[in-house]
C-alpha cells in the first residue's frame, strides 16, 4: 500500500514540475488557460491531417461559449498564434491553422519537458 501511494506521490511531483516549466514560457507567448485549451485542441486536430474550422471551433462547448470562443480565436490570431486558410473554391470554410510561432511554442515545451525527463533520470 505504502509503495503504490509513493508512485502516486511522485507522479504528481513530476507532474508540477512540467507545469512549473510550462509556466515559465517565453515572453510574448503567455496564454490563460482557456485559450491554452483551445490552441491544443485546434492544433492536435491540424497535427492528425484534419484541420478544424473556425465553424466547428466555436462549436466547442467543454471550452465555452460561442462568442467567448470567438473572442479567444481572435486573441490567438492577435498574438499570431493561429491564422486561417480558405480551400480554393469556398471561401465560407475558414480552417484554423497553427503559425510559425505556435510550433516554436510547441517545441519549447516539449524541450521543456524533455529536460525535465532527463533530469528526473540522472
């Protein structure tokens, strides 16, 4: 029993110390929560070749509402975090797509948390 409640006990310690990395995330690319979850969810979708549309990001409701989310897909294209693309022949469908600076985003916590793997390690 007591060694089943130490793994626990030290999964989550892991745990706050990726969150402690991802918090500590290069000026300019700080983000709440809310439009945390959004980005992931727009942009694992990109990643798996299925792009979403700003249509079904909106549509997200575990994320909010459909105006609060408009207001957080217009924040990230402020930050220039997504931006959109219309397929050719129709220009109603606007699909979210991560930019340039939301992969160097990605790529900074993933080198952030390898770090921390590898320091868990030694």
């Amino acid at each position: 029993m007591e060694n089943s409640q130490s793994l626990f006990v030290t999964a989550y310690l892991r745990f706050l110390q990726l969150a402690k990395v991802i918090q500590a995330l290069p000026s300019g690319m700080e983000m709440d929560a809310n439009e945390s979850a959004l980005l992931q969810a727009v942009v694992l979708r990109w990643y798996e070749n299925s792009p979403m549309t700003v249509r079904e990001a909106i549509g997200l409701a575990d994320l909010g509402s459909p105006a609060t989310l408009h207001k957080r897909i217009t924040r990230l294209r402020g930050k220039d975090m997504l931006s959109t693309l219309n397929l050719e022949g129709d220009r109603r469908a606007k699909f979210l797509i991560p930019t340039e600076r939301t992969l160097e985003y990605f790529s900074h916590l993933g080198q952030s948390m390898q770090q921390v793997h590898q320091s868990q390690a030694a």
